[in-house]
C-alpha cells in the first residue's frame, strides 16, 4: 500500500473541514469518483443496462485530461470502471498515467479468465484497490473457487457482489470463501435502472443478514453499518461523483437526470464552486428518491468530521494499520415507517 504525498493529506483535510463547516450547503469538495472508462462489456447482467448502449470510450489522450483534471482536485480516490475496464486496449498505458496521479485507484472487474487472458501481475502494480465483480447476474460464480489467485495478484482484493431479491440466502458462502482467501467484500443491493426490472432485495432481510454476517465474520465485509442507516433516513451526499464513458460529468448525482461539465474541457474544482455547482446541490438535499445508489449512501460519512474515518478505514485499513472493521459500531434502531413501502434503486458504486 503506497503513501500520497503529505500535502495531499493535508490538502484532503482541508477540503473536509470546509465541508464540515459549510454543511448548510452539502458536501462542495467531493473525495470519490467512478469513472466509465467504457461502457464495453462481455456481460448482460439483468439488474444492469450499460450494456444496452456499447461504447469504447475517450480516446487515451482524452482520458489523460481527464485524470489531469483530478488529479488538480479534492477526489482522494478513483474507481476505473465500465463496462469492462480490462477490455480498453490501452489499458495499462491509462494504468501508469493514473498511477503518476495524487490519488488512490481502484478498478472494478468482472473479467473471467484474469489470470490467463491478462498481464495481470503487471496491471496491479499501478492499481492499489482490485475490486472483482463476482454474483449470479455477472454469471461468474465459479470466480469464487479462483479468489486465492486474486490475492496472489499482489494487491488488495475485494470481490464486489450485488444482491438481488433472490440472493440474499447465499452471502454465507460468498463471505465465507473470501475469509477464506484473504479478500474483502463488499455488498451491495441490485438497483432499478431504466430498462431493467426491479431486483432490489427487500432491505430489511438484506439489511438485517449483512449485519450478522459482518459480526460473524470481522474485518471481512466493508459494507459500512452507515450505508443502511443512511438509506433509512433518506440521507445521500455529493461527496461522490460519476463521470461517464463520454467524459461528462453527472451533477450531483447519477439518479438525477443533469449532465454538467465535460472533464476533459472544464476544471473541475471550478465548477464546484459555481451557483449552478450549488442549486444542483440543493436540489439533491431536496431529493425525496431514498434510491439507495451504494456510491451516494455508502460515502456520505465524508459530510462529518467524526465519521470520516469510519468512512475511509475499510480501503485503507492496510496503511492505517487499523484491524478494527469499520463501523462496527451497532446500527441504531429506526422505525420502519421512515422506510418506503418500495425503494427506488438507480445505481451502484
């Protein structure tokens, strides 16, 4: 695990201390990015509609200003996605350009055949977070059985697994295999694209079976305890952002339909601090959806000073030398009349 530069550390505290003291106008200065690298994929997952619209991408200097562009930003992590990241043939090129950045990168996979089909040994040696996508939808359990070769890669592992209404009964072997291997997990319901039906698992079992698996198996499954209380109380933040495959940004979120800035034209940070930057803010406040996308719950901890480092521990328990799981904190009782009768699910990390 690598080590930012410690004006990088400090310049993240910065950010969340004015986040922390401007509360009133949402999260500014966001920590996370998902960025669509393409939107090509070898899979047809039912609870997923990126694949109904193919796309290869920017072209690789296109996708280096993008990177150019936050790395001059408050993003402290950067999940590489798609579609299907590994299927970019300039890859490790985009890699090693990433790795030169003042942030951290994680990539999410769900590619069979990793291991021979890829240079994988030689790709982790730029990616700092491996997140592998491995449920019924990706088709790909058998991954599960393959998770020490994963490991062997040299990096963090985590498996990366989406629950439908029809899966909750077997997370117990899927955490188990990763206790097993030495892999994280995280978990995460099927959301309700457009173009889908809705997958999404009825969330009080979903919630109440992650929290037992969490106390019977510590420090394996990085879902943190927040991201339940925060869909109960209808509570997202815009701490996070999406960047899509063409470069443009969704602001404030991916559920609402705006598109801002395209990220290889516009500074970032700039935009942030516009009125526009700001009503957009205020509309997502105002958002009555309780969708519960895991990126815009799962990352809301950033709003508080107090529960940053919650928040950020499960990534980064190796440099921390934290062995505590995160969140372990028991989850308060809620009514359940804060809950919809139907959650409305639009997205995942």
């Amino acid at each position: 695990m690598r080590w930012l530069s410690p004006s990088k550390y400090a310049q993240t505290l910065k950010y969340l201390w004015y986040n922390y003291s401007h509360q009133e106008q949402g999260v500014t200065y966001p920590f996370y990015a998902s960025f669509k690298i393409n939107q090509t994929c070898n899979f047809k997952c039912r609870f997923c509609n990126l694949w109904q619209e193919q796309s290869p991408g920017l072209p690789t200097t296109e996708v280096f200003k993008i990177l150019d562009n936050l790395g001059k930003s408050s993003i402290f992590l950067l999940s590489m996605e798609g579609g299907e990241p590994l299927l970019r043939p300039d890859f490790l090129e985009v890699l090693q350009y990433t790795h030169r950045q003042p942030f951290y990168l994680m990539v999410t996979t769900s590619e069979r055949g990793m291991t021979t089909n890829y240079p994988m040994r030689e790709y982790c040696k730029y990616i700092d977070f491996l997140h592998i996508s491995i449920d019924e939808g990706h088709v790909n359990l058998e991954m599960f059985d393959e998770l020490e070769e994963y490991v062997a890669f040299g990096t963090s592992v985590c498996v990366q697994t989406v629950v439908t209404n029809k899966d909750i009964d077997r997370l117990d072997y899927k955490v188990r295999r990763c206790k097993e291997a030495g892999a994280k997990i995280v978990i995460m319901p099927a959301v309700h694209l457009e173009g889908t039906k809705n997958n999404y698992p009825e969330f009080f079992s979903f919630r109440d079976k992650v929290l037992d698996l969490k106390k019977q198996y510590p420090n394996v499954i990085i879902t943190p305890n927040n991201f339940f209380k925060n869909i109960e109380q209808g509570s997202c933040s815009s701490s996070s952002l999406v960047i899509d495959s063409d470069g443009s940004l969704f602001y404030p979120c991916r559920v609402l339909p705006y598109k801002t800035i395209n990220l290889t034209e516009a500074p970032l940070m700039a935009f942030l601090r516009t009125q526009n930057a700001q009503k957009l803010r205020n509309v997502m406040t105002s958002c009555d959806k309780h969708c519960g996308w895991y990126q815009y719950f799962a990352t809301s901890s950033f709003t508080s000073v107090s529960e940053a480092f919650g928040a950020i521990q499960p990534y980064f328990a190796e440099i921390l030398g934290v062995t505590k799981s995160a969140g372990s904190v028991p989850l308060p009782a809620v009514q359940s009349s804060k809950i919809p009768v139907q959650i409305e699910n639009v997205g995942t990390l």
